[in-house]
C-alpha cells in the first residue's frame, strides 16, 4: 500500500516571527497524526529557522526550488548540496510559476530534478496543464510531454526515488479545485504511464494533487484511487487548515 504525503508550498510568504508561530501550531497540529509524510517548503532564507525549529520532529523541510548546478558562478542560485545542509530532504521542481514565471522549460526542469537527486533530495515534480491546454483536451499530451522530458535524461529509475505532483494551473490560487474525479483520471493517467513499462514502479509511484486544496475538499480528493496526498499552497500559512489536511490524509483502516 502507498505511503500518504502533505507538504505545504509557502511560495514567497513568511517572517521569523510569523513562521515560528505556524511552524509551532503545526506540530502542536500534528502530535500523534502518524501513518502520514507531512513536510513544508519554505523561503531559501528561513531553511536555517526551520532546522532549528523541526530537528528531530516527525515534520520535514525542503525547498521551492533547487539549482541545476552543482556549484560555481551562477549568481543568486542554491545548490542541492546547500540544501542538504540545511538539513532539507525535498525540494519542489517546476512548480508550474517556476515554469511560467522564471521560463524554465521542461529541459531545465529535467536538469534540476537530476541535481536535486545527486544532491541526496527527493524531488517534487511538478506537472500540470494550463486553462487553454484543458480546454484543447491535450491536459494528457501536456503531462506526459511533461514526464517524458525527466525520463529521457533520469530514466525510468529516477522516479523510483522522486514524487510527482499533479498541479493543474487553472487551479492554483485560483480557488478552482479540480473534481476529484477530473484529478483522478490525471493520476490514473500518470500512473498507467510509468506502470505501462514497469509494473511495480507504476503501483508504487507516489502522486499529489495540488491546486486550491483545503480542509473542506481534502478528504474527498484523497479518497480517490490515485491520489496519494496534496502539495497545499494557500491553505499551508494556516497550521489549522493544514494540520485538518494533513489529517485528511490518513489512509481509512481497510
Ligand atoms: P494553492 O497552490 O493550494 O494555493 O492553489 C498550490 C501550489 O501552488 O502548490
């Protein structure tokens, strides 16, 4: 049975002061919530609160964004390792504001979920089609291009140590969440994609929903076959709306 993950995306939102206050509402939150990943990724500049604050908790840190270099003149860039020193585990790559917003097109996605590997973090990769593309009815070209781009250079392997979440643009801040159902048929795409040439990776592969999720629609989405969890913008910066999340994820005893 496939393991169950939350992790909250901060985006550019956060101060000391206001973090320590959510970082500590979540873990108050999330004492005794176990059978559940729950982890946050948060602002480059505050890794080094959230090690302080979350050493040795069951809640995980990472990043929003990891360069696709190892080290060098590369002005204003993070490096995987940097990351791993400040005792990050994830990190997201090619949230869909990364691709729009910074132009980083599926070939530096690639390159980055690669460095994020090397550099001991798991990667979140994040797929997802715009408004127009759903419209078009290309939402399965779009997302499989998305992958093919990151197999071609990590191979099928490399996802056996990554997760994927499916972020459908339209629904991002949006307030428009996805059915569960329209979520659903994307993940079942996904999974039938890799599980098409390696059965065991395609059953155990681990796939979120992201887009607009909140305590009131979580446990509907996360009652789907397929979905294994939720990677939570706006309902993150409120540790009781992400802690009713993180809750709604627990897999219902068989
Ligand atoms: P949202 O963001 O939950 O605010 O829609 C999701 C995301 O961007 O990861």
């Amino acid at each position: 049975m496939r393991e169950r993950m939350v992790v909250g995306n901060w985006k550019m939102h956060g101060s000391l002061v206001g973090n320590k206050s959510l970082l500590d509402g979540i873990l108050t939150g999330l004492a005794g919530v176990d059978s559940v990943h729950c982890a946050v990724c948060i602002p480059f500049p505050y890794l080094f609160q959230a090690q302080f604050t979350l050493q040795g908790t069951e809640l995980v840190w990472g990043a929003q964004n990891v360069s696709q270099h190892e080290k060098g003149a590369y002005t204003g860039e993070v490096s995987a390792a940097m990351l791993r020193d400040m005792g990050c585990s994830i990190t997201l790559v090619g949230h869909s504001e990364r691709r729009a917003l910074y132009g980083e097109d599926d070939a530096a996605v690639a390159e980055k979920f690669i460095a994020a590997q090397q550099g001991g973090l798991i990667p979140i990769l994040c797929v997802g089609e715009t408004l127009e593309e759903r419209e078009k009815n290309i939402t399965a070209e779009v997302v499989e291009r998305q992958l093919q781009a990151v197999v071609e250079r990590a191979g099928l392997e490399g996802f056996s140590r990554c997760v994927i979440a499916y972020e459908p643009v339209w629904a991002i801040g949006t307030g428009k969440t996805a059915t569960p159902q329209q979520a659903q048929e994307v993940h079942a795409y996904i999974r039938a994609l890799f599980a098409e040439h390696n059965s065991k990776l395609g059953e155990s592969i681990m796939i979120l929903y992201g887009g607009s999720v909140k305590a009131a629609n979580a446990a509907e989405l996360f009652s789907m076959p397929d979905i294994d969890g939720g990677l939570i913008g706006g309902a993150s910066l409120d540790a009781n709306e992400f802690v009713s999340i993180c809750k709604a994820a627990k897999r219902k005893a068989a």
